[in-house]
C-alpha cells in the first residue's frame, strides 16, 4: 500500500511539472446514454403504470369494503330479529305463568264486574268525588 502511495505522490509530481493534466476539470459532466425527452417519457409511463396499480388496489379494497358492510348489516339485522324473537318468548312465557298462578284455570274474565271491583276497587277516585261535593259537577257552561 505504501510503496503504491508513494508511485501515485511522483507521478503526480511529474504530470505537474510536464503540465499533463491529471484530474478532471471542474464543469466535467459525463455523457447519458438516453436524452431527457426520453427518460420524461419513460418517468411518465411509470408514473401511469403505478397510478393504474394504486387505482385498481382501491377499486379491489372498495368491492371488499362494501361486501364486508354488506355481512356486517345483515348480521345485525339477524341479531335484532333473534332478540326481539327472544322477548316476544320471554313475554309469552311471563304471560303463561302468570295466567296460571292466577287460578280459575288460569283465566281471568273481563266482563265480570264484581271481580274487577274486588281488584281495583270502586271506579270513583276521592279526591274528584269530594272535589264533585265542593264545586259541583261543572255543568253546562255559556259561551261567550
């Protein structure tokens, strides 16, 4: 390594002294092979090609997207019937036990007066039939 040094330091000397240029002169560009016009062409092209790549990749994710969100909707539309199926079920079973625990066979007669009464009481609130006693029943009134 060093001996080579030393050659590379004396020719450069030598070439100095004989004024032979041995370096490349500042505004050295080296020639291309293909001229700008044609790698424009070539960089447009690529360009085109990757746009065309992307466009179809985005079209493909959109196609799956859509037929995700398809499933997706119809599985929730399954669940909400499942669970309103469930509660119309659970309501009926409710209505069921507490038609038996009733008695009378489980049947309750709504046209039987004496029973509704024995349930709810008399159909008067107290509160209206003293406020009934107080002002009247109202009555026909003028209009003016």
């Amino acid at each position: 390594y060093n001996m080579a040094l030393d050659a590379v330091k004396d020719a450069r000397a030598l070439c100095k002294d004989n004024h032979i240029p041995f370096t490349r002169p500042d505004d050295f560009f080296a020639e291309m092979v293909k001229t700008d016009d044609h790698m424009a062409k070539v960089k447009d092209r690529l360009i085109f090609e990757s746009k065309k790549i992307n466009a179809f990749e985005q079209r493909k994710a959109n196609r799956e997207f859509k037929l995700r969100a398809k499933e997706t909707h119809a599985n929730k539309l399954e669940q909400k019937a499942k669970q309103k199926r469930d509660h119309l079920q659970q309501v009926d079973d409710w209505a069921k036990s507490a038609a038996a625990s009733r008695g009378h066979g489980g049947v309750m007669n709504d046209d039987d007066e004496a029973q509704y009464e024995r349930n709810f009481g008399s159909g008067t609130n107290k509160r209206r039939a003293n406020a009934d006693k107080k002002y009247g029943f109202g009555g026909n009134h003028k209009k003016s």
